[in-house]
C-alpha cells in the first residue's frame, strides 16, 4: 500500500508515544500491560509470550518510572490464558491478570485472574443488576450449557 506501520502509527494519532506515557505517569495514572503487538496469545511460541508479556511489562515499567502490576490479556479471551502465558505473566511479577467474559469474580478461574465487567453507559440505578446480577447469571450459564 505504499506506507510503513510507522507512518499509519504517526499520521493516525491513536496510539500513545514516549511521551504520552511519562505525561500519564506524572498526571499519577496507572499504567497497564496489554502486550507488544495486540496478538493471541494461543498462537505465540513461549519466546514470543516473552516478548508479548516480560519484555512489554519491563519496557513500561521503564517509560512510566512506575510499577506495571497488571496485564489484561488481549481480546481477554480465556483462551489465551495458556499455561505458557500465566507462567510469563506469574514470573513477571504482574499481581492481576485481566479477561473479558464479565462474569462473577467470586468463581474467577485463580486469584490472580479477574473478569472485567464494562458497566457501559449504564444509569446509575442499573449498576447493581450490570455488575453483580449479570455476571452471577453469566458464570451460572457457563456451568449449565
Ligand atoms: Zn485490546
């Protein structure tokens, strides 16, 4: 197409720079690991995982100037929480690993993994059924069918 991932990453100003991340840092908002390049971990080798993971978590860690304790798995598909994938995240010193699904915490599969629950544009009123009655129903479905 005649550009470089580079020039679509500049000339799209979504991404976040060097900068960016230092000014977060300073402004005290917590930084997270979401990996290197956004990929499956199912389908990564355990030396990409290094990279996805340690090496993603070490490069924060070292643009922010402040701890990065937690990874949320791209997609946040169970699926890609490999036993390759826990291990580099355990080894790396994350204290929570993150997954989509919104069901109850209370059945979350270890105690280092949390299912996150986007409240959405919900009205005040409707939080407790959006984060407390659906996730229950969620993870009660994942055990009937
Ligand atoms: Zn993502």
């Amino acid at each position: 197409m005649g550009t470089t991932e580079a020039e679509i990453r500049r000339g799209s100003n979504l991404f976040l720079g060097t900068a960016d991340i230092k000014a977060l840092s300073s402004m005290r908002i917590e930084i997270g690991n979401h990996s290197m390049g956004h990929t499956f971990f199912r389908s990564l080798s355990p030396t990409e995982l290094e990279t996805e993971i340690v090496e993603s978590r070490a490069l924060l860690e070292y643009l922010s100037g402040q701890p990065v304790p937690y990874l949320s798995i791209p997609y946040g598909n169970m699926l890609d929480a490999t036993g390759n994938a826990l291990t580099a995240a355990r080894r790396s010193k994350h204290k929570a690993i993150f997954l989509v699904h919104a069901k109850s915490n209370r059945f979350r599969p270890a105690s280092d993994i949390f299912y996150r629950v986007s409240p959405g544009a919900a009205a005040l009123e409707d939080l407790p059924f959006k984060l407390r009655v659906m996730p229950m129903i969620r993870s009660v479905r994942g055990w009937v069918w």
